[in-house]
C-alpha cells in the first residue's frame, strides 16, 4: 500500500511517498529558512503563500517516476502549526484525494516526530520513552503504543530549540540559531560559563528554559568587548546545560517508567553533542537509545506518510476542514 504524505504546518513543503513493502520510495522537501532568515523567525503568511508556489514542484520531484495513479492514501499534517499554512497542504490534500478518488487521514505532526525513529528502526517495540525537543515543543513522552501517549514531563515556558534561536539572536548568528550554535560550540568550553540548570532536582519530569536563555541575555549584555572566542565559550556552556538538564530528566523518566527503549525526536534531535550524551545513557542505564537520521530530525512529509500508513480510512474527505493551530498528543485517538 502506498501512502502519499503532505507537510505544510510551518516552514518546509514537504511530500513524501510510504510502501508498506519498501518503506520510503520517493520524497522531497523545499525549506523556507533562507526567506524567513532575513526577519529573523517565520513570517506565518510568507509560509502560506510561499507552500502554495512550491507545493506542486515538490509532489513531481517526491514522485519522480512513480505514477500517481497507484497512490492508495494520501496522509497530511492538519496541526498542531500554522493554520495558514496547514490550509495550504490540507486543500492541496483534498484536491489529490478528490481528483484521485483516494481516502484522506488528517494526521498530527507531533505524532509523526514521535514515531520517525519507529519508521527507520522496525525493531523499536512500544512501550518506549520519547524526547521529543522542537521549535515548538519539548516533552518526555511515555509511547505506551501508538496512538496511546502520556505526556510525562514538558517545559513550562520556551522549548528547547526557541531557546537555542533566542541564544543565537543574542550571539548574532543567523535564524535559525540551533545548528549554528552547535557548531560554534565546537571551538568552545563548555564550563566557561556557570549557566543554570534550570529545574534540574526538580521532582517531577517538566522542563524550563527560560531562565536560562535570561541569564545568557544577562553574560552577553555585560561584556564590553564580544569575541569569536568569547562567543564560542557562551555557546558552548549554554549548550551544556541544555544537554545536562535533558540527560537527567531522561535518566529519571527511565528509572521512574522502567522503559528500556529511548528515541529522541524533532528537529533538536540533530544536535551531535546532545545525541551522544543521551547514547552514553545505554551502558550505564543499560537500555537502548535511537534517533532518526540527520534529515528526518527536522520537518518532513516521510514521517507523516508513515504514520498514514499506520492507519486506513475509506473516507474522501473534500466538505470539512481538520486543521488545528494547537492538538495536544493528550487528544489523538488510536
Ligand atoms: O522540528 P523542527 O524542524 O520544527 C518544529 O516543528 O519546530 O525544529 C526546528 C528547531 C529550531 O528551533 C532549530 O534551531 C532546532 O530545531 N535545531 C537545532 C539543531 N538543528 C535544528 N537545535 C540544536 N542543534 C541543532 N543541530
Ligand atoms: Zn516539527
């Protein structure tokens, strides 16, 4: 069965193509970033009018030679993003599904971060404990099966990766600040800088990382004289106290869960530095770590298409609108 996948919820166009038998047979993604750099974050309607010039050439280039006549089902992201945009891919879904007489699955992007790693890695088994740090969102999540997630812990202010943005408007790289400062932090010392860990002995599983992007804004405002050094240090310290926060609140979700399979998700996921310390987690905690590769760390329509795979309808869907700026995970049904 083939299932067509659409991802328009912020700033990538993406489709992707899912065989149940061969797994991802065609796929293409058109970023935004170089357009929304210039503001300094994404302009919501740029987005919209933007996914509408390229949505097209995406889907050609997704399947190649691959006829679109033996699509079975076409899967797209209806929130949680920018209903704008997610308008965008869901009437271009619907357009498909009329035009193809095939049936329509509105489906949650949140869901489709959480199972990526399940999509390359077939041996991962529910239950399993979820990292799932984003633009968005920053969560430990407890996949008891698909379909069926408890939020065990999430951050109570910035997610991780608007924090890691926030940092690099403070250090004056380019939007959006995450793989920037990854890569800054390279030349780095990490303990250079005392920053807080913020809710780190905490009892609970819920993050915060604002108090800590506030105290980097109060190091850079204090220093008379900025340098590349002094830069890499601010970038590397802040970094580690992200990965030190998140590291322990995996540890104690483990512990209190007694789960053996961790994933790591979302477009944070691709932080190299972070991706080590949560896999130095496997000897000591003996359990097994994944994440998905470097391209479906970020926004893409392969792991929308897959979770539409997961799934059937016979519904072709053209006369109401699924699209939701905000659905929790707490609300998905199996
Ligand atoms: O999942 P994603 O592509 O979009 C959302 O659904 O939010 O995540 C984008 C976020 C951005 O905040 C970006 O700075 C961050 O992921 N990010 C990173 C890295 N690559 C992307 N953060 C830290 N290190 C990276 N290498
Ligand atoms: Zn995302």
């Amino acid at each position: 069965m083939k299932t067509l996948g659409i991802e328009t919820s912020c700033d990538e166009t993406a489709i992707a193509i899912y065989d149940t038998e061969n797994g991802i047979i065609g796929e293409s993604v058109f970023s935004q970033i170089k357009m929304h750099a210039e503001y300094g974050g994404v302009v919501p309607e740029l987005a919209s009018r933007d996914h509408c010039v390229k949505i097209v050439t995406v889907l050609k280039e997704a399947l190649g030679d691959i006829d679109i006549n033996t699509i079975d089902q076409i899967a797209y992201t209806s929130g949680p993003g920018l209903l704008g945009a997610l308008l965008i891919g869901e009437s271009f879904a619907q357009g498909l599904s009329a035009a193809l007489q095939i049936p329509l699955l509105p489906i949650n992007h949140l869901e489709g971060h959480l199972m990526s790693p399940v999509m390359e890695f077939p041996e991962i088994q529910t239950p399993y404990i979820s990292l799932l740090v984003s633009g968005g969102h920053s969560m430990i999540v407890d996949v008891k099966e698909r379909g069926a997630y408890e939020i065990l812990g999430q951050s109570q202010d910035d997610a991780v990766g608007e924090a890691f943005d926030k940092v690099g408007k403070l250090l004056d790289l380019p939007y959006p600040g995450g793989p920037h400062i990854e890569k800054l932090a390279l030349n780095g010392n990490p303990h250079a800088y005392d920053f807080p860990r913020p809710m780190i002995h905490s009892d609970n599983l819920d993050l915060s990382f604002s108090g800590l992007k506030t105290s980097v804004l109060y190091t850079v405002r204090d220093i008379e004289n900025m340098t590349d050094e002094i830069k890499a240090d601010i970038a590397a310290s802040f970094q580690q106290a992200v990965i030190d926060v998140l590291t322990c609140k995996i540890k104690k979700a483990v512990e209190a869960s007694g789960r053996s399979d961790v994933i790591i998700a979302g477009g944070v996921a691709a932080n190299k530095a972070l991706r080590a310390a949560i896999k130095d987690l496997e000897n000591s905690l003996g359990i097994r770590v994944f994440y998905p590769s470097l391209k479906y760390c970020g926004d893409n329509a392969a792991m929308i298409a897959f979770v539409g795979s997961l799934r059937s309808s016979d519904k072709i869907e053209t006369k109401a609108s699924y699209v939701r700026a905000r659905w929790p995970l707490s609300e998905l049904t199996k």
